[in-house]
C-alpha cells in the first residue's frame, strides 16, 4: 500500500528524460533568440536627455551598496584580510573619487524607475543634481523633472505644466538625504556602528572566475528598523575587475519568513562627465508656467498667528481674492501664480461667497506639511448656484521665505 | 539560490553561457511540469518552448523574487493553465492519448521521452481535477510553498493545501487499486 509520504517520493522521483538532440537543436534556436535580443537597441524614452548623457561601457558604481558593505563588513574589511574583504575596502576606496554618478532606482510592481544624476564637487559633496520622478511617486503631483544647483531648486510639474523655482534648506535637505543613500562618504560610519553592534550578518560569495561578480548579502536583524534601515536584507553585485558595484537589490521579510524583492538599483556611467546641460531647463514646452518663488514675496505673513490661524486666514483671503477679481492677490497666495494663469483657471467657476472654514487638520499625506483647511463655498456654475467643497485646500509654510504661508493645491 | 541569482544577473548582463546553464538545469524538470499538467506532449513541449522564448525577451527587465526554479514552474503552471482552458478537454486523456498526439507531431524528433514509471504515474494523474493536480504537481515535484501556490491559484494557503491532500489521497487510491487489480 502507498502510503502519502510514498506517494509524494513517487511524484518527486518519477523522471522523464529529454531527447540530446531535440535539447541541443531547441538551445540552438533559444541562442539565436538570445542573440536578436541583444541587438535589438534598448527603447529610448527620452532621445533628447539620453543623448546629453556621455555614454560609455559602463563602470557602475552603486555607492550605497559601497556603503552597507563597508558598513556590514566593517569587521571583515578592517579586522580580517580576506580577498572578498580586500575587492571591498577597494571599493569603498573607490567611492572616494565619485564625481560623476547615473542612477535607476526600480521599485517592485513600477515599470518606470526613479533616475538620478548627480555630479559630486571637489570635495565629494553635492554640487548638482537631476531627478526624474514618474507619476507613481506622487499621483496628485504628476511625473516631475527636479534640477537642484547651487541651493536652488527648478521643479518642472509636467501634469500641472509649471515650473517653480525654488530656494529652501528645507527642501534641500530633503533632496540631499535622498541621494546620500549614494555616498558612502556620509552613510559609512552609521553602518559600521551597525556592524559593530551586531545588527547585520553578512554572506559573501566571491567566485574564482574573475568575470563573475562577487555577491554580497547583508541581512539585518529587526532592530535595525530603529537605526532607519527600512529593509531586511541587500544583495550587491561587485564588478570584480573594477571593484566597483553594479546594482544593489533590497529585499523586505515576509510573513511567510521569505526573501521578497521589494526595489533595487542600478548604477550606471561611474565618473563619466554629464553634459552640463542635463542640469538645465532649456527646452521646456511653451506652455508651461514659470513660477520664480525666489524673487517675490509668497502668501502671507504670519505674523503673531499660530499656524493653524494663519493656515485659516490664508484660506479665507484666497478666495475672497477669487471673490474680488483680484487675481494678482489670489496668485501671490497660491505659490506665485501669474494673474493672467488664474484667471483663465478660474474663468469656469465664478465663486459667490465663503459659507464656512472649519478648523485646520495636518495634512493627511505624509511629507507634505502643514493643512488641509476643509470650507464650503457657494458657487455659479453654469448659471446654477450651489454650494462646493474643494478637495484642500492645502496651505503650508512657503519654501524658503520664513515666516510666510501659502497655499500649493486643491482650491478647487 | 546564490548560483541562480549569480546566472540571473549574468544571463541580464547579456552571458550565453549563464542562459545554457539556466536551460541545462531546469529544462527537464519544466518539461516533466508541463506534461504532468497536460498529458500532451506536443502542448506540453511548445509551453517549456515558449516559456524559454518569453524569459529571453524579457531578460533585462526580469528581476527574481525568489527561487528561479519556482518562478519558471510558475510560468509553466501558467502557460499549462492557459493551454487547459483553451482546449476545454472534457475528458482527461491519459498518456494513451498522448501516444497517438506524438505520433502526429510536426516535429522530426520527440522531445520528452517519457518513462513506464512516469507513464503509469501520469496516467493516474491525469483523472485528478486540474486544480488538485496542478497544486500535487507543484508542491511534490517543484517544492513550491502552499503560499505560492495559493497565490498562483488566486485561493486561500487553506484551499491550497485541502486540495494537496485530497489530491494526494486520491492518487493513493487509484495507485493502489491500479496495484490489487
């Protein structure tokens, strides 16, 4: 009689065999396949922006996973001499002398990828950066193209087709510590504390053929959530010859206790020069809106309100700006706005009188700041009357002018 | 898993080699999936075939999740699922009928070539339900997790894993009747 466990040893071991012919005339085709693919040219996205980018065999370098591995490895780097330790230290050596860095971050279930391009000063530290954001990163923003030089931030909403030019640290630092992820210059020495706290387990795997790449995986311990390490493990992939690294992949612990794939990177064109002019609009549509926040007084002055008064009074002297005509004033209080565009975007909605404001709640999306300042408006639309809840609107502190509140969306 | 995401990256990075490895390694086992699942040899080849085709064409985008072996078997459960629905058999056929299918294939030469045991054991197999046998299949001869096959079969893990063992159980009996007759 078969018992169960017999039954699944049958089905594990019952064997077919395939036909070395078939299998060697089947791989034959399958190469050829292999073959056409690698000719086929890659499908370019952006002809204009690809064409700025010197293009060259790559050099890869995914700093951030120079990072975690000095940081993981620090034991194996500093205390034991072993060659995989010693293609890291070299690494991280390497990291030093990044002028130059393109990167792709792809996150799980998102075709499109984040794309960074930075340019690192003299002194390693962040002189201009490019970033492409798609539209799964902020819905309601749409894709955007960010060019940060010099503290001052150009912000190209491609949706809302505006650009706004801005100058806060706020914002900078924002920026900035999303891309120090890439420098192991800054990121290092927490994770050697890491390291050296025991928090991480690091496996490497280093093959003789020297056109492999070497594999490092760091899998953290769960208290490494309270050090900002949002992942469970990071697999890298070290170019031997180069000693530099071609991709980092993170990976999240499932209920289940798996390994799940949840982003990676990929680093591309290490320390070859980006044509300066990635790091200008030059070229944008015609009908684009430039909104320089820099050179003129945004919103209100707060005053002696707190920020829930002020965030009211904004609200409240908006739309009785859109009430009076006085476009110039509802524009300067909604980010800088040209009259003529608010006038054209509130030619299809004429507002007869504020109902209601009720109090202000912190805005529900996460990095945004400041409120959503819930009111009701009676409006004509159409020659009918009624009254209209705008989804916002939103009114936080104006990038770069302290003291100043405004509102950045959802008045109607 | 280290040597498959080794091949992976290798195979993304354009190496033949890594691709003749990774068709080497798993050839047989998908092919033994694919015609445990269809009882067809011609189908059951062209689905390994096309699953082979589409993880070329798509090589520089794939990222591996989890294990290559069970994202292959997934591909072929899903090409084989597919190829079930679309001839609507009403009755499982049996390896007999896979005889007479061989017979009038276009290719010059088979591809699989199956074995008595695995004869007999396909035959038993085949008067399973599809859904308990694909869900034998992938967990006894792919290894793949009830999680997995769950999700595969857009059911709960508790579906899953009733389905193995009322699967397994039948298999036991038709085995071992086929054994007092």
């Amino acid at each position: 009689m078969n018992s169960p466990e017999n039954i699944e040893k049958l089905i594990k071991n019952a064997v077919i065999h395939s036909n070395p012919d078939v299998n060697q005339a089947v791989l034959k085709e399958f190469l050829q396949q292999f073959n056409n693919t690698q000719e086929q040219k890659p499908v370019v996205t952006q002809p204009n922006i690809r064409r700025k980018i010197m293009k060259s065999p790559i050099t890869k370098l995914a700093a951030a996973a120079v990072i975690i591995i000095a940081v993981m490895l620090s034991i194996n780097i500093w205390d034991n001499i072993t060659p995989a330790a010693y293609a890291l230290d070299q690494t991280v050596q390497a990291s030093h002398s990044v002028r130059y860095l393109h990167i792709k971050s792809f996150k799980k279930g998102m075709e499109e990828p984040k794309e960074f391009w930075l340019e690192f000063d003299e002194q390693g530290d962040i002189k201009n950066i490019r970033a492409h954001m798609p539209e799964w990163e902020s819905p309601s923003d749409g894709a955007k193209v960010v060019i940060w030089q010099q503290g001052k931030a150009k912000i190209w909403y491609k949706k809302k087709k505006s650009l706004l030019i801005i100058k806060d640290k706020r914002f900078a630092d924002k920026l900035s510590a999303s891309v120090q992820l890439f420098d192991p210059k800054l990121a290092v020495p927490r994770f050697i504390e890491l390291e050296k706290s025991g928090f991480a387990t690091i496996k490497i795997e280093k093959p003789s053929n020297k056109a492999e790449p070497i594999i490092i995986s760091a899998t953290y311990s769960p208290e490494c959530k309270k050090f900002g390490v949002p992942v469970d493990r990071t697999v890298l992939f070290v170019d031997q010859t180069t000693k530099l690294i071609t991709s980092m992949e993170s990976y999240s612990l499932t209920g289940g206790g798996e390994y799940e794939l949840i982003d990676w990177v990929e680093f591309y064109d290490y320390n070859q020069q980006i044509d300066p002019a990635m790091f200008v609009f030059d070229n944008l549509p015609s009908d684009v809106v430039q909104i320089d926040q820099t050179i003129q007084d945004i919103g209100l002055e707060q005053g002696e309100l707190s920020s829930e008064e002020i965030a009211v009074k904004v609200v409240r002297e908006f739309y009785e700006a859109v009430i009076a005509k006085d476009y110039a004033k509802a524009g300067r209080i909604y980010g800088g706005v040209p009259a003529k565009i608010m006038e054209e975007r509130w030619a299809d909605l004429k507002v007869i009188r504020i109902i209601s404001i009720s109090e202000p709640i912190p805005h529900p999306s996460s990095g945004v700041g400041g409120f959503m300042v819930p009111c009701k408006l009676e409006i004509e639309k159409d020659g009918v009357k009624s009254e209209y809840k705008p989804y916002g609107p939103g009114v936080r502190a104006v990038h770069g002018q302290p003291n100043r509140w405004n509102i950045h969306g959802g008045v109607k | 898993m280290l040597e498959d995401r080794l091949l992976v990256w290798k195979f993304k990075h354009g190496s033949k080699n890594a691709f003749c490895r990774i068709y080497e390694k798993y050839r047989d086992d998908l092919l033994r999936l694919a015609i445990s699942l269809l009882n067809e040899a011609n189908v059951a080849e062209d689905v390994v075939h096309d699953v082979f085709t589409s993880f070329i064409q798509n090589g520089k985008q794939f990222q591996l999740t989890g294990s290559l072996k069970s994202y292959l078997a997934t591909c072929v459960a899903n090409r084989a699922r597919n190829e079930n629905r679309a001839y609507q058999w009403q009755h499982n056929p049996g390896m007999d009928a896979v005889k007479q299918v061989e017979s009038s294939s276009s290719r010059p030469e088979k591809w699989i070539i199956i074995t008595d045991e695995f004869r007999r054991l396909s035959n038993a197999l085949a008067k399973l339900p599809y859904d308990q046998r694909e869900t034998v299949l992938l967990r006894a001869q792919s290894g793949m997790k009830f999680r997995q096959i769950a999700k595969l079969q857009n059911v709960p893990i508790k579906t899953a894993q009733s389905r193995y063992r009322i699967g397994l159980d039948k298999l036991r009996s038709l085995l071992n009747s086929e054994v007092t007759k």
